[in-house]
C-alpha cells in the first residue's frame, strides 16, 4: 500500500502514519494541496494530512482544498500527541546551554515559549517550514551553535542528540489527522488504537434568516446525536456566506443521522457527508 503524507520525512504526520501503518510503502510531499491531488490522480491509496490542533486549531486550507478543490472522502482520522524536543548536533551535547539560534517552525516555537523564555532568553528564533527541515539543518550545519525543536523521529532521522525531552508548554496538546481515499471504501485496521467512530457532514444554510442555526442544531439534539466539533468557513461565494462542518460522534447508521439529513433538507439545506470512519488515538 502507498500512502501519502505531508512531509518532508520524521514530520509529525510522518510519525502519525509511521505509526498506524509501519509496514507501507510512504511517500512525502510537500504541500497539503499536492498530497490530496497525489490521492485523487491515483498516485497513492491513501493520503493523510493535518486537519485540526488542539492549541493552533484547525488547518483551513485541508478543508478548503477538500470542499473546493478535491471532494474526497475521509476514511480514517489519527489523533496523536505533539510532544516537542531540543535537540542538537552530537557535537554540542555538552555545551547545548549555550546555543546561540533555534530552528523550528513557528507553531512548535510558540508551543514551547514557557521553556524558551526561562532558558533562553537571549536566543534568536528561526523560523523554518517544518520541525523536520529545521532538524535536518541543525544536521547538516556541525559547525554552527545551533539546536532544533522537533520530535524523536526527527532526531533519529538526523543524527540529532535530544538534550530535554517534552520542553512544550501543555500536555494535552493533539493534532488531528485525516486519511482520505478517491473511493468510499471502509478502511479496515486490526489495530489496538482504535477508538470509535465518527461522521462528518457539511451544511450549507438556505439563507441568513434569524434561527436557522438554531434549527440545525435541533435536528440533532432531540435524536440525542453529541456534536463533537461545529466550525463554520467561508463558502467563498460572497460575504456572509458560510458553511458548517459538524462532527458527529458516531458511524452512519439506518436511523438517526439520516433522519437529521432528511429534516435539514427540509428545511432548504444542503447536507454534505464528508465520511463515516473509525478514529484511532496514538
């Protein structure tokens, strides 16, 4: 199986997919439009991106590129923790204390802004595309004092030393991530990590009418159906127009959910359904 993730290598995703599927054949590109693209010509089986992080929120351009761009559907979902490391060159082990820049991209930097400003106030901070190309520049740079913010698969991939480990500001931090596939078929994993079910919709309202959110919302509530995640976008089409993506924490089943499509209809909407997939946490 090929899988395709947004890479380049020991990113996050790179780990998340290195994880659920150890034994695939993976291969990175470099921007979350190329990796969907890749999976809908047919390059790849199965594509997984980045789509929401507990402390950043979502990433808006996976929905976007997925709504307006590439309908494909979502088939699966990783969520795995963020856990941030410094790491240096084996050659400044010793002497890490003293690093004069550290590299990484800008989320992972703010994510450990606690530890940075106790210890290194007087740092300078650069800014790189991922925590695994500033890995990969600390590696390929000996002889400069410098170390990198990024996670243990990077520091294996690069040779690198990890001289503090969890330095990031919160515990609980998670991303989300989607696997998406060109057919709708049910991706089937024996796999311990699973944890549950979960369907997707998108709901574009009739018109901006007093109420009419309301209305939506209660088309789940009295079929006791628990909303796990509502966001609007942007629907493109002119201001104060949106659409809704709503998580709802459960399968597709023969009852419920298409009961709460059949009454949003009704009610002059348009429902989407962007998946019906298990979840598996890391």
């Amino acid at each position: 199986m090929k899988i395709g993730y947004l890479g380049p290598k020991a990113t996050f995703t790179d780990l998340a997919v290195t994880t659920m599927f150890p034994q695939a054949e993976k291969i990175s590109y470099d921007t979350i439009p190329e990796c969907i693209d890749a999976v809908s010509h047919g390059k790849v089986e199965l594509g997984v991106v980045p789509l929401e992080n507990a402390l950043e929120g979502s990433v808006n351009l996976t929905i976007d590129y997925l709504i307006h761009e590439q309908s494909l559907p979502i088939v699966g979902e990783i969520i795995a923790p963020i856990q941030q490391h410094l790491m240096v060159h084996p050659y400044h082990v010793n002497g890490w204390k003293d690093v004069q820049e550290i590299y990484s991209h800008s989320h992972a930097i703010a994510q450990c802004h606690k530890f940075l400003h106790t210890h290194f106030k007087k740092a300078k901070y650069v800014y790189m595309t991922s925590t695994s190309a500033a890995a990969k520049f600390v590696s390929e740079h000996p002889h400069l004092h410098i170390a990198a913010i990024a996670n243990r698969l990077a520091a294996e991939e690069y040779g690198l030393t990890i001289v503090r480990e969890n330095i990031h500001d919160y515990d609980y931090n998670h991303t989300r991530f989607i696997i998406v596939r060109r057919q709708n078929e049910e991706l089937t994993i024996d796999s311990p990590l699973y944890a549950g079910d979960k369907t997707t919709l998108m709901i574009t309202l009739p018109k901006d009418q007093a109420g009419a959110l309301h209305q939506v919302l209660s088309a789940f509530a009295w079929r006791k159906l628990n909303l796990t995640k509502i966001e609007s976008r942007p629907a493109k089409t002119g201001l104060g127009n949106y659409f809704f993506i709503i998580d709802i924490d459960q399968k597709m089943d023969d009852v419920l959910i298409p009961g709460a499509i059949a009454e949003l209809e009704a009610l002059d909407c348009t429902v989407q359904v962007l998946g019906s997939y298990p979840y598996y946490i890391v």
